[in-house]
C-alpha cells in the first residue's frame, strides 16, 4: 500500500476537524489558511494606535473634552483595571482604551468609526468599552459630587452669580442660549 503526502494532509484534516468539510484557502497574501467551506480565514490588520504624547494640544481638547494632563492621570487610575491578565503582543494599552471611549462619549458616533480612528476593530472597541466603563464607575465617586440638601441655597445662589439663571442646582457639559422672540 502506498501512502501519498495528499493522502496524509487528507487524513490529518479530517482528525483535526473531527469529520467537518474543508479545503485549503489561499489567502490575500500568497499562504494557504484552513477554513470551512466557503470561509476566509484572513490575516490580522494591524491598524495604527492613536498617540496621546503627538498630538496637539488643541486637537486633544477638541477630540476627547480633557486636556492632556487630565488623560494622563486617569489612564494613570484606570491601568490596573484595564490591563491584560495575559501579556498579548496584539493588546490594546490601557492608554488607547481610555481615549476611544473618550472620543465615543464625546462625538456620539458609531462604534465602528472610533474604533477605526482609534486603530482597533470595533469587537476589540466594544471589549475595551467594557473594561474602561467598569473601571470609571469604580472611580465615580471621586469625580461625581452630589450637591446635600442643607447646601442647595448656597449653591443656588453662587450658580445664578455665575449665570443670572435662578433655581439651577447643577451643569453638566452644557451651554445655555437664551431664547428672545423677535421685535417687530
């Protein structure tokens, strides 16, 4: 009985996938890939990492709503909640994370296109989503102060001093526009 090398691969592919169909895929770069049927198994894209330290000052406040030192000192916070329990050479740094999900909250966009912006795909965005969100709400307390009772007056008070706009209690991101109807 003869045994050919085709033979072999043939029988080797069948332990392997238990049985499953497959062929032998040449991928977009000149090496055979093993997928299912009618499946394209394709090499990692490895995009570019947004890069805190060479952007300038002006677009960091524009894009992400914080300036530079600010970033730093929550990525500094965030980083041991955000790091991989297992060193991966194709891990996002925590650094990365924290400014996608910045640049998410603040554009409101679709995850796709920050992800993209960010250098990441946007299953790896959603993961990081995840991780940087439960880190924040484990630190909320220390940047989110609700204003007691007993103090409302005087919060009043200093608010309308600020802006000649009774009875607010609290401003978050916002602007106020007043609204005049026209003179005839």
């Amino acid at each position: 009985m003869v045994v050919t090398s085709a033979a072999v691969t043939s029988a080797a592919v069948r332990i392997i996938t238990g049985g499953a169909p497959v062929h032998w895929l040449l991928g977009p770069i000149g090496h055979c890939q093993l997928g299912h049927i009618g499946r394209w198994r394709n090499p990692p894209v490895y995009r570019p990492l947004v890069d805190l330290l060479t952007m300038e000052e002006r677009h960091v406040i524009v894009t992400y709503r914080f300036d530079r030192a600010t970033i730093q000192e929550l990525c500094t916070q965030l980083e041991p909640d955000l790091m991989s329990p297992i060193r991966h050479p194709t891990g996002i740094p925590p650094d990365v994370q924290v400014l996608s999900v910045l640049h998410f909250l603040e554009s409101g966009s679709f995850q796709t296109t920050v992800a993209m912006a960010s250098g990441m795909s946007q299953p790896m965005f959603s993961n990081a989503f995840s991780r940087v969100f439960s880190a924040l709400l484990k630190h909320v307390r220390r940047y989110i102060i609700f204003t007691e009772v007993e103090d409302l007056p005087t919060v009043k008070d200093d608010l309308y001093a600020l802006g000649h706009i009774p009875n607010v209690i609290g401003a978050i991101d916002g602007t106020h526009v007043a609204l005049v109807p026209p003179q005839e």
